[in-house]
C-alpha cells in the first residue's frame, strides 16, 4: 500500500481509539445503574438504530444482507469474545487500567499478520512485542494486594480485538464499512441479550442511562468503522501502534471523570506500552527510508 493510503489508515485508527474510549466512558457511567450484559443490550440498540440510519441516508440499505458473508461473520464472532470480556472486566476494573491491557492487541496483530498473511515483523518488532506484554503485565499487577482478577479478561478482550483486525482484511473488498459496523452491531446487542437472560435479570433503566447508551451507542459504532477502514486502508504494521492513543485517552478520561488514578507501576506499564508503539512505528519509518 502506498503512503497516502497508509496515512489514512493512521487517521482513522487515530479516531477509532478515540470513539471507543468515548464509548466506553459512556458504558462506564451506565453499569452504576445496571448489569453488564444489559448494559450491552442498551449500547446495542443504540448503535443498532444508529448505524442504520446511516445506511439510509448513504442508500446502502441493499448492502446489509452482506454482513452475513463468511469472513465478515468471524470477525463479527471476535469481536463478540472481545466485547463480552471487556465489560466483565471494565465493572470491577478502572478504566485506564483494562484500556492499557487490550492495548496489547495491536502487537498481537502485528504477530498475526506475520505467521497468517506474510507481512515481515523482524527480530526488532518481535522484541517489542514481548516488552509490551510486559508492560500490560505492570498494568494488571497479577498477585498483588490490588489486583484484580478480572484484569485478565483484558487480555481475552486483546485477543478477540486482534482476530477482529486481522479478519478485516478477508472481507470482501467493496462491502461498506457501515455494512460492517452494522453486523457488529446487532451481533453486539443480540449476544448480551442472551447471556443477560441466563446469567442477569433485567432492571429498570433510569432515564439517564438511556441517555448514556445514546451516546455509548454512537461512538462504538463509529469506532466500528472507523477500525475496520483502517485495516483496509493500510497495512497492520503502518497502523497498529496508534492503537495506543486510545491507552492515553482513557488515562485522561479515567481521571478526569471517574477520579481513576493510576498508582507507580501502573503508569510506567503504560509509558513502556506507548513506547514499544512508538518504537515499531519508528522501525517503520526506518525502513520505508532505507
């Protein structure tokens, strides 16, 4: 892919992490008032309604019967594993906390594309990798007095985003990226509405957490396209490391919004994350000028 097109891929990955911490904050605010699962349902709806609206206004209502195309069913299918996991983890963890351990999923990717569509990684990126998992580990802090366990379902949440990614790729190439978001979405609402019917019971919802699934609802399906463009667009190497705007978005919002703060290790995980980012965009760069 050629450079203009790899730096719309970054911009829109730029936007993806920003939509999906905003989305998250939102989700955040509703579980006060009710179950994960259910709070899933409501993002659901919203988006559902949303994200077909779009389609009617942009005439690509014709379109939606392809979201049940193969490739585009499995990504849909990993990103249920991811949601599933993140909002188990995201009621008993601190938002910045299991934002910075999913943001290992843009090295898994970067893992993926090699061994699965042939993209070089290189010694260099494969030690990045590693130093990365390291720091979603000082994140999570595994056995300490203040960890939780439910920061590992962060990972689970990585993986599932990964196959997401890499899944982007196999779908067909003239399918709209809202035909896409919107397989997402229903999938999004209908899988919660089943684990809420066996593990939740429904409860009122107050009036204003249906305002925040409103909101939650329109930035994770904006994230939805906005991930999925960028993986059509460029390559994973080009675009995975800004994956980690969404690792500082969500430090900023978890603090100013949820008075979340991180203690010593925590933040340097995150800085050691962000860095091995950094450093795998710069071996790029490095080697588009060599």
């Amino acid at each position: 892919m050629n450079q203009s097109s790899n730096l719309r891929g970054i911009i829109y990955m730029v936007l993806a992490g920003l939509s999906f911490v905003s989305c998250d904050s939102f989700l955040k605010l509703m579980l006060a008032d009710v179950p994960p699962f259910q709070s899933l349902v409501l993002r659901g709806i919203s988006a559902t309604v949303w994200c077909f609206g779009l389609l009617v206004v942009t005439g690509q209502t014709r379109e939606v019967p392809r979201f049940l195309e193969t490739w585009t069913l499995l990504r849909t299918l990993s990103e249920v594993v991811a949601i599933s996991s993140f909002i188990i983890g995201l009621a008993h963890v601190p938002l910045a906390d299991i934002t910075a351990i999913y943001q290992i999923s843009p090295l898994i990717v970067l893992a993926g594309a090699h061994l699965l569509w042939g993209e070089h990684v290189g010694a260099v990126r494969w030690a990045l990798i590693g130093l990365g998992l390291a720091g979603a580990l000082l994140v999570a802090q595994p056995g300490t007095a203040g960890a939780s366990p439910y920061a590992l379902l962060g990972f689970v949440t990585a993986l599932g985003a990964a196959g997401r990614d890499l899944l982007s790729r196999k779908a067909p190439a003239d399918t709209p990226g809202f035909v896409i978001a919107f397989g997402v979405c229903v999938a999004g609402m209908l899988a919660p509405l089943l684990n809420n019917q066996l593990f939740e019971s429904w409860q009122p919802v107050p009036t204003h957490t249906w305002l925040y699934s409103i909101g939650s609802g329109f930035f994770v399906m904006l994230g939805h396209y906005f991930v999925f463009s960028s993986f059509r667009h460029a390559t994973a190497r080009a675009v995975a490391p800004f994956y980690y705007c969404g690792t500082l978005a969500a430090a900023l919002f978890g603090v100013a919004f949820f008075g979340e703060w991180l203690n010593t290790l925590a933040v340097f995980g995150m800085i050691l994350i962000i860095a091995c980012g950094l450093g795998v965009l710069a071996f790029e760069q490095r080697e588009r000028r060599a």
